[in-house]
C-alpha cells in the first residue's frame, strides 16, 4: 500500500507530539503536603572558630523520586535566601537516615552573574519567605553586610588601580579613607558566618520533574566559639646525648582561629592535677556557651592551677603554619626563652619523671591540651640523616628551569632505585622480569645503573649493567628460588664518591604467588637505613610569614620536589561597609607589604599617599594622648602600659618613615608609579621563599636542617636595585622563582622546525626556477577527477565530509583545501556538490570555499549556499544525518576527507551499499584500516596533507611535499643511527631527544 | 584588502602561537589565557550561523515541498521544542530537556553506535578475505592478535598471547608510529604553508 505524502506527514507530526507529551505526562502532582522535609535541625560545628553550622533533616522515601534538596538561609524568618543544594541520585535514592548540609569557611555570597533583582523561589506561594540566591542589589546586599563576614576577592588590577578614594566619618567623628569599589571589580564576595548570630535555616525538596515543594519550618541556628581540635598524635622524644628534645604532631582538621602552638612539660607526679586543670578548662568551655545562651548563669571559675610548665610556643596563626614539629635546646637541662616567657629547668637524671603535653590555643583563648606522653629516650646515633647531596650543600634550592616562574626546586640526595614489582615468565618460574623505579633530582644525571643478583645461598646469578633503563629487568634463573638479593650501584654524572649502595630483596609472597620487594636499604659511607621509613618534608617562608610552612612531605625515596609559587592574581578584603546611593563597597586601602626583617612587625602599604601619611599624623597623635596618660597615671601599671604604647607608636612611625620600601613609595611623584612600585615589592615579598628541609618517620625521630644559604648570594638578574634593596636577603636566603624565556626540553623540537622550514625554502626556490620536483604518484588523489567525472556522467551529486573535527584540527584545513579543488572541478562539469558539516564554525568557511571554487570556475550560478550545511554537533546524529544524504540523494562520489572516529565505519559502509566510489582520507590512526576496508582509494595520513598540493600543481606547493620527504629522509637517519648506536651502549643521541 | 588583512591576522597569530610553544614566559602563557578566552567567546555567534544554516535548508525543503519534506518538518519541529524546553525549563536534572536528553538522543546515539559492531564484523569479512599474499598475512595476524586477546589463544598454546603482543607492539607498532611521523611532518608542513600565506584555501579559494 502506498502512504501519501499528507498521511505520512501526518503520521510524523503525530509522532513528535507523542514524544514532545511524554516528559509533562509524566509529571503528576501528587499531596504536597508528603513532600515537605522533616526533622530540619540546625546544630553548631565542634571545633571551630564559630562560624560554621551544619542543616541536618530526613531524606524523603526514595518512592517520592527527589532530585535535589535546596537550603536557604537568612537572618530572618521573612526571607530566606537560596544557598546551595544537596543532590540526590533519584534511582538509589538516600542511603543513610539524616543528610547533611555543612554551611561554613568562606563560600560564594554574591558576583557579577548573580540576579539583578530580587527574585522569588519558584512555585512557592505569594507568601513564601524563600527567595533565590542574593541577587547583586547593592540595596539588598548592603544590608547583610552587618550578619555576615564578606570578604571581596578582588582582582589586582582593579584593586591597584580601579578604586575610588571614599572619605569616610567614623563613630568617633575622625574621618577615615576608604577604596570604594563597584560589584562589578569584584571576581567574587565569599561569605562567612558570624560567631553569636541568630541564622534560620530551610529546606525543600525538587522532585524529578523539577517540582518545588513547601518548604519546611525554619530552624534556628547560632555558630559558637570551641576549643581547637584535641590531637590525637603527639610524640616527645629526647635526645640523651644531645641534650634536645624533639616533637612531632599530627594537624587538626580546622585551623583558622589557631593562634599558638605549645609544648608543656609535666612531672608525673602532677598528672591529676594537670587532668583536673583540664576537665576544669572543659567546664569553663561549657559555661561561656551557657552563659551566651542565658547571662543570668552562675560564671564558672577555673580553680584549678595549670602544673604543667611552658617550654615552647609558636605562633601559628594567620596564615595558618602547619608546622608539624618542634625542637626544644637544653642547656645543662634549662630551657630559656624571654620572648615568650619561657624558664624552665629539667632534672636530666630523671627526665624519665616528666611528661609532655602538647597544646593549640586560639583567638578566643579557649587551649586544648592533647593526652600527656613520656619522652622516648634516645642517642643521636639513632636518628636519620639526609644524606648528603655534594661536597658543598646538604640540600639544594634553585629556580627551576623551563617554566613560567612559578616553581622553585628543592633538591637533595642521591639518586635511588627500587624494585617495585616482578612476574613470572616462565611457568617452571625460571625466569622473571622485575620492574624497578628511579628517583634522582637534576644535579645527578643517571648513566647507568647496575644489579647484582645473587640467590638465597648468596652465590652472584646475575649482574646486569642497564645502560638504557627501560624500567624492567629480565632474569634467568638455574632453579626456582623463593628469595632473591638486589644490589644497586650507579653510574652519574658528577659521579657519587665513596660507598653508596641500595639493596632490596625479592620474597615470595605465598598470596600473590610471586616475588615481591622488601624494604629498600640505603648505605653510603657507613650510615644504613629503610628508605621506606622516613619522609622528607619541605618547610617554606616568605617575607610576609612569620614562621615556617609545610610545602610538601614526600615518600623517602623522592630527591626533589618542585615547589609550585603560583602568581596572584586577587587581593583579598574584607568588607564591612557600603554606600548604597553610589553603588560602592568600601575596602581598606591598606595591604601587607612585608614582614620586618626581625618578624616583629608589618610593613604597610596604602593605596593613597594622603592615608598612608595620615597613618603617621594618627600614630603622632596617640603619641601625645598616651603622653598626657602617663602624667595623669595613677597606677604605675597604667603608667607601663602608656610607655609601652608610645614605644610602639615611635617605633612604627619610625618605620613608616625609615623603612626603605615605604621612603622610596613616597618619594615617587607619579599615583600609577608609586602604586606599580608597591605592588611590585608586595609580590617579590609573597614569591620569595626561604627552605628548610625535614627528615621524620612521624614518630618525633628527624632532623632538621638549617635554611638553605647560597654561597654567591646574587639576587635575581630582573629585579633590579630599586627594588631588590627593599630585601637584603634575596638571593641569599630567599629564593624569588624566575620566568623563562625559552623551554630547553624544546630544543631539539625547534632545530627540526628550523631545517624543515629552510627545506621548504630551498625546495619551493627550486620549483619556482623549473626544476622538475619528483612527486610519488598517490592513487587516491590521481583517482578524485575519475570520480568527480563518474559522478557528471551519472548525473548525481557528490558529497564531500570535510571530518568531524573543529577548524583547529589541521586534519580539517587540510580537508578543506581538497573541498575547494573537489567544488571547481564539480563547478566546471556542473555537477552538484553535498557538504555537510559539523562543526559551527567549519561551516561558513566551507561555504566560502565551495562559491569561491564556483567563482573560479567561472560558474558563480550554479552555487547553492544550502547544498554546504550544518547537520548537529552530536556525532551519532550527524552520522544519520550524512547517511541519509548518502540514501536519498544517491551520491555517485563521496569524499570523507578530515578527522574521523568511531563514525567513519558508519558513513563508509552506507555508502559502499549505496553504490558510490569512495575516496576517503585521514590522520587518524585507528580509523584508516576502516577506510582501507570500505572505500575504493584512502589517502593514508599525510597524503591527505599532499592531496591540496598535488591537486594544485604549484611550485610553492610542491616544495613543500618535497621538503616534507627529505625531512622524513633525515629522520631515518636519525632512526638507523640511534638505534645502532643504543646497541652499542651509546645512549647520547636517544638521550638528546626529550622523552614526550 | 579582504583576503589581506585576514592572512596577516593568521600570520601574526600563527607566528606567536609557535613563539608561546617554545616560550613558557608569564607573558607566553597569558597571551594564551587570553586567546582561550576569545575563542570562548566566538563558538556561540558558531552556532547561530549553525542553525541559521539548519532553519534556511530545511526551511526551503519545506516551503516548496520538496521531496521527503516531512523529514525535514520533523527536524525543525524537534529543534523548536528542543531550544524552547531548554529555556522555559531549564538543562537541569528532571527538566523535559534533560528527559528528552536521555530517552531520545542517548537512546538513538547509542543505537547508531551499536550499528558500529556489525559493521566492524563486515569490514573484517572484507578485509580477511585471503584473496592474495599481503590479504593472507592480514588474516594471519588478526586471527592470532584475536586469539591472544581471549583464553582460548593460551588454551591453545602459551606462545599466541606472547606472538600476539609481538604483532601488535612491533610490525602494527612500526606502521603506526610511521603514519604518525607522516601525519606530524604533513601538519607542519600545513601549518607552515597556511602561516607563509601559501595555502590559503581556507580563506575561501585557492589563491
């Protein structure tokens, strides 16, 4: 029966209905009221500096098919606004009885792509309190500024040099200067929550079909101040013969409010006492919160005395220093340190009889204690090494190379090697291949490196020198054995003097049923250990730290470690006020240059010239008011304490006017120049680093070296004096990462480029003067105007696939060259032309192609813009698209030429169906056996770069082929020769080529 | 001009983009930020010219009723309600977008790329076919590479699974990485032509 064309329409439209009616069929409302979320609870986070809580409520049944909970939050009951979402996989539901929502540190609050408006939630009814995220209304937004902590992450430029100077009267009637910016010089405003402050909290629950439910009643929650985090991992150890003790912790969780690291020392005999103190801290944590609930609670006062006595104390504060050790010096058993207060005398016969605590105090005040340990006694013998690097360093800092000077390299050791796995190759297990690691850092340069293998009676089975290391060993062996012995030596350059060895053990493991590494022994002059055991950790400085951070701690065996110094590209501000009528947010004008080179005091840069001069008039001016103190002081105590203010207040007046960065900044006439030389001296203080490097099992055994010190102490070539006189110990000390010019590895790549391109020169001048270029002929490109003709004589069109890739695909320009000599033959024989296309952009330039082909072939009439069309972007989609084409039209010709993948199969064999002469080519590897299979001619790779030249028959582009072949000539070479001289252990030519 | 000022546009950018290859400065890498951000930027008005492109083909199909317009009806149709399902609900999770997402494209994708199996059974009945000396090896090679992949090659004996590793990381290997020294000269070689103002038929003709 034949269908007509209406009824066949008909029948389709009806189709797409029933398809387009299927999703909001689907969507059946159902009892609202079952979808609300229950048990909403809001509870404070332990630990923290009181500002984070966390939403807890009960998942919905998975039945009822939810696809996200949405929380809101707000400081009323009346708006609420969204602040996130928790999603749900709606096939496996909510595993666990309660879901939580953590609202804490500093998230997203507000940027540039928020809502202009305030909008209200979807489906909520007129009187819903929710609202959707805060939208960039300055009316609004300026209005939460006094519930949350915002901080503006602005970007540099805008903070240097896009801020408007806003005078501002404060509460005391002064007036203080201000950077006003607008939303839009924000990247983004983070938010954190207030420690005291009441925040409600909601949430609801989206079905499937993206329906919003009622929300739940508001809860309330109050963030409090806690104590730190109590550490669980604490170890003393003393060092007898040294008279050192050693400390080594484990890190809390949350360390934004940490303030001081300490170490106590307890006598045993004190230990209830030290533990009532505790328990009394405790209660005294519980009493402040109870008191912030109800006032009229009774204050809890600590009696107890802490027995426990201060030997060490750190300041680990912002920004936070993960310092996870600590070294105690005694002299003749006492320990001294008048900055912190610090006097205290051991009983070295007996330090058995002490114990020692380890604390975290923060900003509030609040101290947590960890549980009171015995010190480990030992010799210094006993303790590991960092094994020595060269003659004149333990360790070693430099830039590193090849990079855009964000990365500083810390270098140390020897290289080592490692067994790391091994199989069997024969089932009579006779012979194994063993797989092995190398670690070495770029001072030492790995020639050789050689294994001597004995068996379990010792007798040596084999000694293998790899020159080349491939990462695997094969080894034969007389009878099967259950334990083989490794020694591993090396060949370098510089070369290791004296004894320096690695041995490791292959056991048979009766699990794995195979040969498995032991421990990896280290021994070199005397000293062994277990490389396994031990870490290196790298502790890092700059000017604007006060003390050392951890970087990185790395595996035992690693040599280097590259330090990663990212460029910044924010500042960050904290942000309490606003002017609503222009639109601004007010940001202190202040920043950080650097630390004192004493770590005593900051050196503070200011936007404006007039603040930073009115800092010194407000420092003069608390001069005078504690001047006036001191007279009418009662006390000798309020006398002390003015001195000692008017001494602070010199001295920062005197640094303000002495420091050399601060003179010079106000000795710049220029705004712009005197702001560029601050933010420049800002970054060379945040990008400079001091080292230090730490050797630890974890376990209170390491060893700590001193700063890395250069022995020229030049500083870098680009910052010059003007700056560099700022930091006396750059380049000595402090390493500033350099920015590269010229990646090394890329050398050999350039000089290939470089001969490639003086061949194409030469060959194109040789074409151009007549010399007759000798092209290979390629049959699928000979083979195009038969196909073309075939196509004419046939009177079908042709459909020309120029890849499925994007315009930067070479694959694909190429392709497009050969479209454009495929549409001015097709032009000139008046033969239609098919093109579909994928990419977007592709499109208009195979457009231009084919009317530019049509032009050329003196046919502009014939060309059709529609015939080169866009089908989709989706892959399987364009694939139906181009079959369809190929079924309908009934193609004579088709050329797939471009960047193929798993389609290609697909297109070719519809159209060997169809009957069409194929001619297909491409680059991509796994697709030209395909091509092979199902078309009649396939330009395999670069034939398909040939084809545009080839079909041209241009000098310039016949150079061009011709250069191609003599390069590939000299690459053979290279082949033949490297593999020659690999065979014969000369490894300089494979090695002077990079790896990737 | 027309042709001019575009070739110098890819001159000068194709030289600098060489010179951040080998250049890792800050300056290198953000000049190449800053390009990403560009071509950002350029792919929507892409895909408008896109769908322009799809409106005015199938547009004309279907005003003129050319033969098999319903097809052409059918795409329009979907691509309406495709665009307008997205922006009256939203690409989120549960929207009618997404559904159609999953239970039409994913399906129909999927069952395009199912055809790729008996095709790939097909191709290989072509390609296998012993047919002459070279054809031979051909077959050789697959059905041992076939039988080291699977059990039955060690059951068989233990030295196909070491052949068919040696077939595929040796000679398959060599021809590879051949195409693939080829296909890297062909692209320099193509680059250098386009960056010289020699090939310049991707400006839309050959001259």
């Amino acid at each position: 029966m034949r269908v007509s064309h209406s009824c066949r329409s008909l029948f389709l439209a009806l189709m797409v209905l029933s398809f387009l009616l299927i999703p909001l069929l689907s969507f059946a409302a159902e009892s609202e009221q079952e979808y609300v979320v229950q048990g909403l609870k809001v509870e404070d986070i332990p630990d923290d500096d009181g500002t984070g809580l966390v939403i807890s409520w009960k998942p919905l049944p998975k039945e009822k098919k939810i696809i996200e909970y949405r929380v809101y939050r707000g400081v009323t009951t009346d708006s609420l606004f969204y602040i996130g979402k928790v999603d749900v996989n709606v096939e496996t539901g909510v595993s666990g009885d309660v879901m939580y929502f953590y609202d804490k540190d500093y998230n997203y609050f507000v940027d540039l792509q928020a809502s202009g408006s305030l909008k209200r939630e979807k489906q909520q009814d007129e009187n819903s309190p929710l609202f959707r995220r805060y939208p960039r209304d300055i009316n609004i937004i300026g209005r939460e500024l006094k519930n949350y902590d915002i901080l503006g992450v602005i970007p540099e430029k805008d903070f240097y040099y896009r801020n408007k100077k806003v005078e501002v009267e404060n509460e005391n009637g002064d007036k203080e200067i201000y950077a006003g910016f607008k939303l839009h010089h924000f990247a983004q405003m983070a938010k954190k929550l207030k420690p005291d402050h009441k925040y409600y909290y909601t949430v609801l629950a989206v079905s499937q079909a993206r329906h919003y439910y009622p929300h739940a009643k508001p809860q309330i929650g109050i963030p409090r101040t806690n104590s730190p985090e109590k550490i669980k991992q604490f170890y003393p150890v003393y060092v007898e013969d040294k008279q050192r003790l050693q400390f080594e912790w484990g890190l809390p969780l949350f360390a934004d409010d940490h303030n001081d690291h300490n170490i106590y020392a307890l006598k045993k005999e004190d230990l209830q006492q030290f533990r009532n103190y505790v328990d009394a801290i405790k209660k005294k944590e519980a009493n402040d919160l109870e008191r912030k609930i109800d006032p009229e609670t009774e204050i809890y006062q600590v009696d107890v005395e802490n027995p426990a006595e201060l030997i060490f104390n750190r300041y680990c504060g912002y920004p936070y220093t993960p310092s996870q050790i600590a070294t105690v010096q005694l002299e003749n058993g006492k320990v001294v340190d008048e900055e912190n207060g610090i006097n205290y005398t051991f009983d070295l016969d007996n330090i058995e009889d002490y114990y020692f605590v380890f604390s975290i105090d923060d900003r509030d005040g609040y101290e947590t204690f960890t549980e009171a340990h015995p010190a480990e006694i030992i010799q210094s013998e006993t303790l590991p090494k960092i094994p020595e690097f060269s003659q004149n360093f333990l360790y070693k800092v430099i830039d590193r190379k090849d990079d855009k000077g964000d990365y500083n390299r810390v270098m140390w050791g020897k290289p080592v090697v490692a067994l790391t796995n091994s199989t069997y190759l024969r089932e009579d297990k006779t012979k194994i291949m063993v797989n092995y690691e190398m670690y070495t850092n770029e001072y030492y340069k790995i020639h050789d490196v050689y294994f001597k293998v004995y068996n379990e009676e010792g007798k040596l089975i084999d000694d293998i020198n790899e020159y080349y290391q491939d990462r695997k060993l094969k080894i034969t062996l007389e009878k099967p054995s259950n334990r083989l012995s490794f020694v591993m030596t090396f060949n370098t350059n510089p070369d290791i003097q004296g004894e320096y060895r690695l041995e490791q053990e292959l056991v048979y493991d009766t699990q794995s049923k195979s040969l498995k590494p032991s421990k990896l022994f280290l021994v070199s002059n005397g000293y062994s250990e277990i490389v396994d055991n031990y870490k290196y950790s790298v502790y890092k400085r700059n000017y604007t730290d006060e003390e050392f951070r951890l970087s990185k701690r790395v595996a035992g065996m690693l040599r280097e470690l590259d330090d990663n110094i990212p460029y910044e590209n924010a500042i960050f501000k904290g942000i309490s006020q606003c002017d609503m009528e222009k639109g601004l947010y007010y940001a202190s004008p202040s920043f950080v240059i650097r630390m004192t080179n004493d770590k005593k005091d900051y050196i503070v840069g200011n936007l404006y010239r007039e603040a930073a001069e009115q800092t010194i008039v407000d420092y003069q001016n608390e001069i005078e008011k504690y001047q006036a103190l001191i007279d009418t002081a009662l006390t000798e105590q309020a006398r002390m304490q003015a001195e000692q203010a008017i001494e602070y207040y010199q001295k920062q007046i005197e640094l303000n006017k002495e420091n050399y960065i601060l003179k010079t900044a106000a000795q710049i006439n220029g705004k712009d120049s005197r702001t560029k030389f601050l933010d420049k001296s800002r970054r060379i203080a945040n990008r400079s680093f001091e080292y230090k490097l730490v050797k630890s099992d974890g376990k209170g055994h390491f060893v700590e070296s001193s700063i890395f010190l250069t022995e020229d102490g030049k500083k870098p070539e680009e910052i010059t004096q003007k700056f560099a006189a700022g930091f006396p110990t750059l380049g000595k000390t402090h390493y500033y990462p350099k920015p590269n010019w010229f990646q090394s590895n890329k050398l050999p790549a350039l000089i290939a480029t470089l001969i490639f391109g003086t061949l194409v020169f030469v060959m194109i001048n040789r074409a151009k003067k007549g010399y007759d270029l000798y092209i290979r002929p390629i049959a699928g490109i000979e083979e195009i105007d038969n196909a073309i003709g075939r196509a004419t004589e046939m009177g079908r069109p042709i459909l020309f696939v120029p890849g499925l890739s994007s315009i930067q695909d070479v694959a694909t320009l190429a392709g497009l060259s050969i479209l454009g000599r495929v549409a001015k033959k097709a032009a000139e024989y008046d033969t239609k032309l098919l093109c579909p296309v994928r990419d977007p952009i592709v499109l208009p330039i195979a457009q231009e192609t084919v009317r530019e082909a049509h032009y050329e072939a003196g046919r502009p009439d014939t060309f059709d813009k529609n015939n080169v069309f866009f089908i989709t972007t989706a892959q399987f989609a364009f694939v139906a698209g181009v079959n369809g084409v190929m079924i309908r039209e009934k193609t004579a010709t088709n050329f797939y030429m471009g960047m193929f993948w798993a389609e290609a199969l697909i297109m070719t064999e519809t159209g060997a169906t169809t009957g069409a002469i194929q001619i297909a080519g491409t680059d991509a590897v796994t697709q030209i056996p395909f091509f092979i299979t199902t078309c009649d001619y396939t330009l395999i790779g670069e034939e398909l770069y040939a084809a545009s030249a080839y079909l041209a028959h241009e000098p310039l582009m016949m150079g061009t082929l011709k250069a191609q072949d003599y390069t590939k000539f000299l690459i053979i070479i290279f082949i033949i020769a490297g593999t020659i001289l690999s065979t014969t252990h000369l490894t300089f030519l494979i090695n002077a080529f990079p790896e990737k | 001009m027309k042709r001019q000022i575009p070739l110098m546009i890819v001159m000068i950018l194709g030289f600098l983009f060489v010179i951040h290859t080998f250049v890792p400065h800050k300056i290198s890498a953000d000049f190449y930020d800053w390009w990403q951000e560009w071509a950002k930027a350029i792919s929507p008005f892409a895909v408008v010219l896109g769908v322009i492109s799809l409106g005015m083909v199938h547009g004309t199909k279907i005003s003129r009723k050319a033969p098999n317009w319903q097809y052409s009806l059918v795409t329009v149709l979907a691509l309406v309600f495709t665009a307008a399902s997205g922006f009256i609900w939203g690409r989120q999770e549960g929207t009618p977008y997404m559904w159609l997402f999953k239970n039409v494209q994913m399906p129909m994708s999927a069952t395009m790329f199912s055809l790729l199996a008996f095709y790939i059974a097909s191709a290989a009945y072509k390609a296998f076919r012993a047919r002459s000396a070279e054809a031979t090896v051909l077959l050789i090679a697959a059905i041992i590479v076939m039988l080291g992949q699977v059990p039955l090659g060690m059951q068989i004996s233990r030295w196909i699974p070491d052949i068919s590793t040696w077939i595929l990381n040796v000679p398959n290997m060599a021809a590879k990485r051949a195409i693939m020294i080829g296909v890297g000269l062909g692209m320099v070689a193509t680059s250098l032509k386009i960056l010289l103002g020699i090939e310049r038929t991707y400006l839309g003709g050959g001259d």
